[in-house]
C-alpha cells in the first residue's frame, strides 16, 4: 500500500484541508459534489480509508467498509431523490479509465437522462 500518495486532492478534503459540498458522511464514508459536475447530480463517494481505486479497495477493504460504500450510495441517491427516476454509478480504474485522483471513489450521476453507458469514441 505504500504506493497511496497521502497528499492526493481527496485525501486532503479528507483532512479538512481543502473545502467540499458534502452531502453525506459516516463512520467509514465520505460523499460530496463534484467540482465539475457532468449532471445535475454529479456526487463523489469516497472511503475514508487510504485506498488507491477499486482495484486497492477490494483487494484491501474490509467487508464492513464495502457495504458501507454501498449502502452509502443507495441512501445518497434517495436523499437527492434520484431513486425513482434513475441514475448511474461510476468508479475509474487506472490509465484506461481516465482515473485522475488517486484515492478510490464512486461517482453518482443523475437528474436528466444519462445516455448510453460508453462513449463510442474508441481513441483518445
Ligand atoms: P476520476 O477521473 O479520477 O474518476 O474523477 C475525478 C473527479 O474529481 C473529476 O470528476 C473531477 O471533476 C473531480 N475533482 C477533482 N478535483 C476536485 C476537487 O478539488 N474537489 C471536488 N469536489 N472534485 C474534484
């Protein structure tokens, strides 16, 4: 683990050293809105624990703190009332997958229509 860079952005909302929207936290997570929001609900949910991404987090987590994402999500979206008309759920996994901060996180989408899931844009 000892690749995880401790001054990374989220880590430093994390440690209140840098400002967030939050909209959500508990014991184990952490969710606020993102600064360049995609969607009219554009929400970040972060672990509260020094993972990397997804990879890390489920290689690492503990059972508790998956679900906790998990649930944390679900509760989020029907706290903005996107449960019913729907929304989507997003985490990027290295170069690939564009992941630009490196500390595990969720994005939440939603409050219009959201598209096919990919873009068909094969190359960038
Ligand atoms: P990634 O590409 O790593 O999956 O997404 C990183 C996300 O973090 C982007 O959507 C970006 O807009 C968001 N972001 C980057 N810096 C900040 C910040 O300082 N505050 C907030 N709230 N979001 C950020």
């Amino acid at each position: 683990m000892s690749d995880y860079d401790p001054n990374n952005i989220f880590a430093r909302i994390l440690r209140g050293e840098l400002p967030c929207a939050k909209v959500f936290e508990d014991d184990h997570v952490l969710a606020f809105n993102d600064i360049h929001p995609q969607a009219p609900v554009h929400v970040l949910v972060i672990p509260k624990g020094a993972y990397i991404s997804l990879d890390d987090f489920g290689a690492r987590a503990s059972d508790t703190e998956i679900a906790a994402l998990f649930r944390a999500v679900a509760t989020i979206a029907r706290q903005l009332e996107i449960d019913v008309s729907g929304y989507r759920f997003l985490a990027n996994h290295g170069t690939n997958a564009h992941q630009e901060v490196p500390h595990f996180h969720v994005h939440l989408f939603g409050g219009r229509k959201l598209g096919p899931m990919l873009s068909r844009k094969t190359t960038e």
